[in-house]
C-alpha cells in the first residue's frame, strides 16, 4: 500500500499532486522549486532558489520520515544547462557526503518561471 505525503513546511502543490508518496521504503518527492513556503512566492536568483528548492525537499523528506543522507536518486531539470556548476556546488553541499544517483537535464521553462525543480526518491530510516 502507500501513503501520501504532504507537509506545511513545503510550498503548496501547484496542481492536483502529493509532496510526496512514500510505498513502502521508497519515498517519491514531487518535483520543488524554490518558493518559499511562508510566503508562497519565487525567491530571486538561480542561487537562492537552489537552495530554496533543496531545503523544500530536506521538508518533504522529513515529513515522510527521512533524511537527506537516505535520498538514493534525483532529477534536476535546469532552464539554462550552463548554469550546471553554480547548482552543483550548491547540491553537492547539501548531500555530503552522501551522493546520491542523479540526472540533470535542460528544460525550456518551468512552472512560475523557477530557474530548478528536482525530484527526489529517498528510502525510510
């Protein structure tokens, strides 16, 4: 069986989805940008919306009882692939020294212009 997930400390779903579905031990994180959840609004630079995104996934991770030393694999979808290096050292911060397995890709927009959406399976601690 499974269960859906959702947590006050993740921005709202833009649409009709859970934070996450945890079936099982495997967890399945819906895709964050970097809105911020107290204000519900897109903070401003590629920078702050990595780490906006990745703190809003360490919630939802949380809320469906794990961690981020738990997330086995990623997706980072990227508008502008040239910005790789400043996303990578940012992420690679919030996984050491765990590196979990990981697809990055280009994308021509996303959802309220965010610059990043990743997507996260974890398993539970």
């Amino acid at each position: 069986m499974f269960k859906l997930v959702s947590t006050p400390n993740a921005p709202l779903a833009l649409g009709p989805y859970s934070h996450a579905v945890r079936a099982g031990k495997l967890i399945f994180c819906s895709g964050q940008t970097g809105i911020d959840p107290k204000t519900g609004t897109l903070v401003e630079g590629l920078e702050n919306q990595v780490q906006q995104t990745l703190a809003n996934i360490k919630s939802v991770v949380k809320a469906a009882g794990s961690d981020m030393q738990h997330v086995i694999k990623t997706t980072v979808y990227l508008t502008n692939v040239a910005e790789f290096p400043i996303m990578n050292a940012i992420y690679e911060k919030a996984f050491a020294p765990h590196k979990p397995a990981r697809a990055t890709v280009e994308v021509s927009n996303l959802p309220k212009g965010a610059l990043i959406e990743i997507e996260a399976i974890a398993v539970s601690k």
